[in-house]
C-alpha cells in the first residue's frame, strides 16, 4: 500500500536574510493589523514610522548574528527531522514564513506543485495568540486560495500543555538548572526566570488566550520535572515593541528584583522553539549585560528545542493526533481547551 502524501506547514515569524532586508521585515511586522492595532488608514503611516525608530538598534542586534538571522535554517533542520520521524507516512515540510521569505504564498505553491494526500498545518509557536498563529492562519487561508491549492486540511491551533512537549521542553530546563547548580556557590539561590514574548494588555484584554496559555505551559513543565522542581520560579515577558502598557513582569524588572534579592537567575524562552534574535540577543546579550550590572550573582539561559529529539518527537505526535481528528482545526487535546471568556481562540466553544 502506497503510503499518503502529507505536506506539513510550518508556521513561524521570519527574520531578514541580510541587512537590507532588516527594514521591509520591519514593515511587514508592524504593517500586520494583528499586531498594530489601529485604524486601517492610520496604519502604514504608523507602521513605517514605527519600523524607522526601530531600524538602527534591530540593525545593531542582527550584526551580532552577522547581518541576518539564524531562524530560517533552524526551521528547515526541524522540518527535515520532522519529516523523518514519521516514517509511516510521505511527509514532506514547508516552511511559512510570516514577515519574511518564504512567505505563506510561496509555500502555498510549492505545497500544490508538490501534490500532497492531505495538508496539515502545524504553528511553531506552542501557545496559541491572535498576534501569531491566527495572523499566520489568516495568510495561510488567503495564500491557499490564490493558489487554488485543493486538499484535505487538519490544522493544530496550539499545544501549550501537550505532556510530550512539556516533558521535552522539562528536559532541557532541568538540564539547565544542573549546569547552573553545579555553576554557582551552593549558598546562592537559583530563579527560574520563564520569559515569554509580550503582548499589549489590550489584546489580552480583548480576549486572547496566550498568556492563559503561557501559564499552562509553565505549570505543565514544573509538573514533568520530576523529583525537587524548582521552588522559586516566575513567569514574565520580553521584547516590547510599542509604546503601550503591556504584560508584566516584564523580563528585566524580573532582573532587577533579583538584584535586589541577590538570587542568581536560569532564564527560560518558554514561549520560543528557535533560537534567534530575542534569545541570542535580547537575553543573552542584553539581559547579561544588565544583570551583571546590577550584580545578580549568576545568569544563566536555557536553550530553545531547535531540533532536539525529544521535541521532534513530540511534534511527530502532535501531527499524528491532528491527522487523526480529521480535516478542520483542532488542539492538542482535540477540543477546545480555552475557557469561554478567550473569545480570541480560533475553536468553538464546547
């Protein structure tokens, strides 16, 4: 029996190639009305200016990368190590790119030239927001349809909590919390620092779940870690990019409290599956340099999955289960695992 075709779409955000593309990433970033948030005529005025105060320091940080980033390459390994552990099937990864190359379009039309059984579509992003799976649903479906692109869809929504995932991502913080353990003098006390992109209040206010999401992907590492978890651990959020309020504790106010408790620090990207800019940058570099400033007496970073076998796995079996629930949308636990009052999560209540 010839085995089934299966296209599995990668969804993630995208970085600039090269430093002349640092500008129209910018661009698209905050010409998203996913992400900026005002009236559609204000819009690409706002973003463009926006994109310029933000072109120098995003510069500044991609030289440390050598001009571009690192993204698109550790996308592709996840995607080859994914197609190959699921031998039962043809799979074959597209990668789609939200603000940079390869774009939703492109992908759309390498998955029809290809000719799959069945496509499905997997976000990178393990919890689900309006900001990023459902803006890269909503390219995806339009990108789809321009290509007439026909075959059965399954696509997975999020999985902030699925137990492979959480027991994958466990293993590489608890291997973390050893290095640094072994790092520090036993007299100082080690924080769990779990930092995950942030989000205008606003959105969260209208009803987005990640930061819901966020808290059940924390919560449901802490439980995989096995014997002595950690007793001190927060939850807090990075890379602001406007000049709103948004969710707090931000990840340097979570320094600064350390400095003052005189704890060393093991920060966790709790919301990233890649290694690229706000984690190579933003908190290695960053966040080092003002810890070390304020004098925390250790800081130490957990890396992301990339292409660990015990993350590739647990995507392996979260395409298997959305295979399983049939064309349509669903979580990793099948049915909405959203509270009713998350009027952003794109599955139906009940």
């Amino acid at each position: 029996m010839t085995a089934r075709r299966v296209a599995i779409v990668l969804f993630n955000l995208g970085g600039p190639d090269r430093p002349e593309a640092i500008g129209p990433f910018l661009r698209n970033l905050f010409s998203d009305p996913a992400i900026l948030r005002v009236p559609f005529f204000v819009r690409p005025f706002l973003a463009r200016f926006i994109a310029a105060r933000r072109l120098k320091p995003a510069t500044e940080n991609y030289a440390l990368l050598g001009g571009r980033s690192p993204l698109l390459g550790l996308t592709e390994e996840q995607g080859a190590a994914l197609a190959a552990a699921l031998p039962e099937i043809e799979a074959r990864c597209f990668i789609a790119m939200r603000y940079w190359h390869p774009f939703s379009d492109a992908a759309a039309r390498a998955v029809k030239a290809w000719g799959p059984d069945e496509i499905v579509l997997l976000p990178l992003y393990p919890q689900y927001s309006t900001t990023t799976t459902g803006s890269s649903l909503d390219a995806w479906r339009k990108a789809a349809c321009d290509a007439a692109l026909i075959a059965d869809v399954s696509a997975l929504c999020c999985y902030p909590d699925d137990p492979a995932f959480a027991a994958a991502t466990a293993e590489g913080v608890r291997a973390g919390w050893q290095a640094a353990r072994a790092a520090l003098d036993p007299a100082v006390k080690l924080r769990v620092l779990f930092s995950a992109h942030g989000l205008p209040e606003t959105i969260v206010r209208a009803g987005d779940p990640y930061q819901w999401q966020i808290e059940r992907t924390v919560a449901a590492v802490l439980a995989a870690w096995g014997p002595d978890p950690p007793e001190d651990s927060v939850i807090c959020y990075q890379s602001r990019a406007t000049p709103q309020k948004w969710l707090e504790p931000s990840t340097d106010q979570e320094i600064e409290r350390a400095a003052h408790d005189k704890v060393a620090v093991l920060v966790v990207p709790i919301a990233f599956v890649s290694e690229h800019t706000e984690t190579l940058v933003e908190l290695d570099v960053e966040y080092r340099l003002l810890a070390e400033r304020l004098g925390v007496p250790g800081y130490f970073r957990v890396p992301t999955q990339n292409a660990a076998p015990a993350f590739i796995a647990s995507l392996a079996g979260l395409v298997r289960r959305t295979r399983a629930q049939g064309p349509g949308m669903c979580s990793h636990a099948g049915a909405r695992i959203c509270p009713a009052g998350f009027v952003g999560c794109p599955l139906r209540q009940g």
